[in-house]
C-alpha cells in the first residue's frame, strides 16, 4: 500500500474519532438529558441520536472503508463482502430501533411525525439506504447476476453508499439544531457540547470520505484475482465498460484477466 | 465525450434545478417572509438564504462543474481557470454580503452571534472555502507553484473543494431547520415550501457531485496539452506521484509526454 503511514495516521484518527462521537452521544443523553429508557418520554427519544450515531455513522463509517484495510487483502473477496454488508445490517437494525423510539415518542405525547426537514431529508435517507442494501445483496452477494451488470452498477453503489453517508451526516446535524431545549443562543454548557458533536461528526465523515476516496488505498485487482468463490467474483470490483455478458460461472481465466487490465479503469470509475 | 446524452440529461437537470432553487428562495422570503430590505429586521435577514443559496449552492456547483462542459474543451486551460476561480469569486462576495446581512441584523435585534451549530460549521466552512480560494489562486493561477507541488496538490484542492460544497448544503439545511416561525409541526405552507426546498437543495448537490464524479466525463488530457501558457501548464490536471521537481518553464516535450501519461493515473486520484 503507498502512503501506508498516511492511511494509518487516517484509519486511526477516525476510529478514535468514531468512539468519541458514541461517547459524546452518550454523556449528551446522560448527563445533560433523561438517561435512556423505554417509557414513551425523553429517556426513549434519547434512543435516537445514540442509535443513530453509533449504527449510521460509526458503524456506517466503518462498513464504508472496510475493504481499505490491508490487512484484509489476503482475505476472500466474499468474507469482505459478507462483513461489508453485516456492518450495513447491523446498522440498520439500530436505525430501525432509533425510528420507532422517536416515533413511539412522539405519538405518546401527541406530536404530529414528519413535519421538519430533519424527518424528510433523513426518511428519505433511510429508505434509499433500504433499497441500496437490498439490492447490493442481490446484485453483488447472490449469484445470480452478470457480472456485466455487477460491474456496470458498481459506480452507482459507491457513488450512492458516500451521498447517504454525507446525506445522513446532513440529517444528524439538523437534529442536533432541532434540540433546543434549554434555547442555545444563551450558550448553556450543553448547547456548546452538542456544537461540538455536530463539528466532531463532519470531521468524522471528511475522514472516512478522504479514505475511501484515495486510489492508492483501494484493495489491489491482484488480490482480488485469488477469489473465484461463485458468490464473490473479481469481476464486481471497480470495473467499467465490461459490456459483455457473462456470468460468474462463465468467467475463464481469459475474462479474468481482462478484468485486471478494466479493475485499474475502474478505479478511475468509482471515485 | 462517453455517455453525452447522460451528461446532457444530468447537466439540464441541475440547470433547472439550480434556477429553481434561486426561485423557490426568492419566494420563501417576497411571498412567505417580510421580503428584502436593508433595514435591520427581517427584510434585511432574507438576504441571507437569498444570497448563499444563489452564491453558495448554484454558482459553485456551477464553478465545480465547468471544466466538464465539452464545448469548453478547445478553450485553453488558462481561460477555464479564469472562469473557475472568476465563479468562486462571484459566489465569495455573494457570501459575505449574507454573513454581513445576518450580523446586521443580529446586532439590530440584540440576538447573539456564533451560538448555534448553523454558525459553527458555516463559520468553518466559509473561513476553509476562503483558505481554499487564497491557496489555489496562488498554486494554480500564479506562475510561482512547480509543476510538481500543483501535482501533488490537486487530489486535495479537489477533496476539499466537494468536502466544502457538501458543508455547504448541510449547513443550508439546518439553517432552514432553524427558521421554525410558524412552528413547522402544525404542517403549515410556508414549512412544507421550505422543506421542499431542503430536499430540492439536496437533489441539486446529487447531481454535482455525480457530474463531478464521473471519469468520462472529465476534461481531456490530449486538450490539455494544447495550452502551452507560463501561468497554466498542463501539469495541474489531477495527476498523482509527479514527484520530480519541475517549473512550468522547464515543463519541456518529454515532461508533457509523462504527464499525459500521469494524467491518467492522476484521474484515479481525484474521486
């Protein structure tokens, strides 16, 4: 990997970054709020900005650049697939908690859903990021697609998975400004500590977006060429203009090779 | 240029989009707010979302996209740096005029500066924005910076220019979630108009930041060549590892050979 001290300097700047935000959001709904609970009051909102930031943008954050990690490259392209959509799993599952705690909320004390650019920006969100963990799945872990599609559709995969990733960082923002409660423009101790988590969570999505989009960082084609799992072909790395269809079984050595030469293309492809 | 219907399709859609945004901002605030004015109360304050959405959001992502156009193609490499830097510029002074109609009427009304996270990550993102301004008129326009350090520099100069417009956006979103007066919950027109513009905003940042991202559809190398100008070489397109220091004067035959060679490479570099 070039520039191997960089890229540790960045990886570890941003997971020590990552478990401060799940720190801030806790000292945030523990000290400075009702704790956590499941009682339909302010305990069980404080589910959501702790759910959130932990499941999508910690975890998140962490799903994105996992194939950046050298030491996963002699790792089979279809366990990194398999953990690459875990995280994503995992993260939805505490997205879907976070969802119905605010909205368990809010119906217990009549407040109407939907109404501020937080809950549309960020339902919007939710259910792109939804359709993109479905159909990633069918598209790059189930066997069943061309390889020519796989490889076609990977620059609307990457580009998607970083505009939820900001899109979500955009959302969570709005939702530390919605809580003003005591009015922040009398600067209280906790309106500066939820500033600051909010200026900690953009610095935290320019660390992952400068990692995952360095070139020199991405997982080598080489590497990727010892993988002929069914379930996990080469041919859905970076690539683009593969027009030909061909599925994963059908790849020969000969195809494979092509791949290598179009992967370095590819990588020109996907950010 | 590959995909060109695509492009034209996406170009025409941020376009219109952009229009839309400088419309649906100029009826938020004649139509739903008090209007404009230079008068210390809210006419004055309208300025504000006016000017950055016009400066901030529609002219950069124009700035960001210009070297994309491919009728621009045949102009030199110094005309188009002249553009870029010229709409960058426009939307600065479009910005400061928004800060300084903000403050004004702040102190007008006795309201405190800097308390919410509006401020903060819009503070930060026009103090980087103008650092990035000062630093690549100095690295790109002036012939002082060799060719190497321009090299060496662009996958930054890119990086953070999309990590700024994306501040950008995030930071207009919340500055709508803050404008809640009508409450919002009570789903009144003036809320849901305001929403709709969030998510137009966001749709508008899509699109720029899928145009900007496409490797098809990035300026040509072989075009680049063709300016020959002591204040743009051809050595800053977005090429990586140009390690050997090297003026723009002593950019001779061979040199440019190489770098339309590093070009390529240099495009991987630059998301």
């Amino acid at each position: 990997m070039e520039g191997y001290k960089s890229f540790l300097f960045f990886l570890v700047s941003s997971l020590v970054l990552g478990f401060t935000l799940v720190i801030f959001a806790l000292v945030w709904v523990l000290h400075y709020s009702d704790g956590l609970a499941w009682d339909g009051g302010n305990a069980e909102f404080n589910w959501h900005p702790v759910l959130i930031i932990t499941g999508f943008i910690f975890i998140e954050g962490i799903a994105i650049i996992v194939y950046r990690l050298p030491w996963t490259w002699k790792c089979s392209k279809l366990l990194m697939k398999c953990i690459h959509a875990g995280l994503h799993l995992t993260a939805t599952v505490l997205v879907v908690v976070a969802l119905v705690a605010v909205w368990d909320y809010h119906n217990a004390r009549n407040i109407p859903n939907m109404y501020s650019l937080h809950s549309w920006v960020g339902l919007t969100v939710v259910i792109l990021f939804f359709l993109q963990l479905v159909s990633s799945i069918v598209v790059y872990l189930l066997p069943f697609t061309p390889v020519s599609i796989r490889a076609a559709l990977m620059p609307i995969h990457v580009y998607s998975g970083l505009l939820l990733f900001g899109g979500v960082i955009a959302t969570s923002l709005m939702g530390i400004t919605e809580k003003k409660n005591p009015p922040y423009s009398s600067f209280p101790p906790h309106g500066i500590f939820v500033n600051t988590l909010g200026l900690l969570i953009v610095v935290f999505g320019g660390l992952i977006l400068w990692i995952t989009t360095r070139p020199g960082w991405k997982r080598p084609p080489e590497h990727v060429e010892k993988d002929q799992h069914p379930f996990g072909s080469s041919a859905d790395e970076d690539t683009t203009d593969y027009s030909k269809e061909k599925s994963d079984v059908e790849l020969n050595s000969e195809a494979r090779k092509r791949n290598l030469k179009l992967d370095e293309a590819g990588q020109r492809s996907t950010m």
